[in-house]
C-alpha cells in the first residue's frame, strides 16, 4: 500500500521527470560527434601543413 502511494506521488509531482537525462546524453553525443570530426580536420595533412607554416613564419620573425 505504502508503495503505491509513493508512486503515485513521485509520478504526480512531475511528469516530465527524466527529461533533462535525456537531454545530456542527446548532448554528450553530439559533443563526442563533432570531437571526433574535428580531430579529423585538425589531423589532416592540409591543416598539419598550415599549421606547421603559421608556426616556422612566427618563429622567424624578430623583435
């Protein structure tokens, strides 16, 4: 009986419970998602070759 009761109430008092749960791991899937994507850019020899140009022109430079 005292079962019931509590879950009656906990399901009253909100209905959307739960919600926010979901939300983070809709989230933290998409963060992972465009984590994974972005390494990908990043790694590519183009961008390894930029980067790498960017780096070797500030260093030459003198103050």
């Amino acid at each position: 009986m005292l079962r019931s009761a509590l879950f009656t109430r906990l399901r009253a008092a909100d209905p959307d419970a739960g919600m926010t749960t979901a939300e983070y791991a809709v989230g933290t899937v998409a963060a992972c998602g465009f984590g994974g994507i972005l390494y990908k850019v990043i790694t590519s020899p183009e961008i390894l070759g930029l980067l790498r140009d960017v780096i070797s022109s500030a260093l030459k430079l003198s103050f």
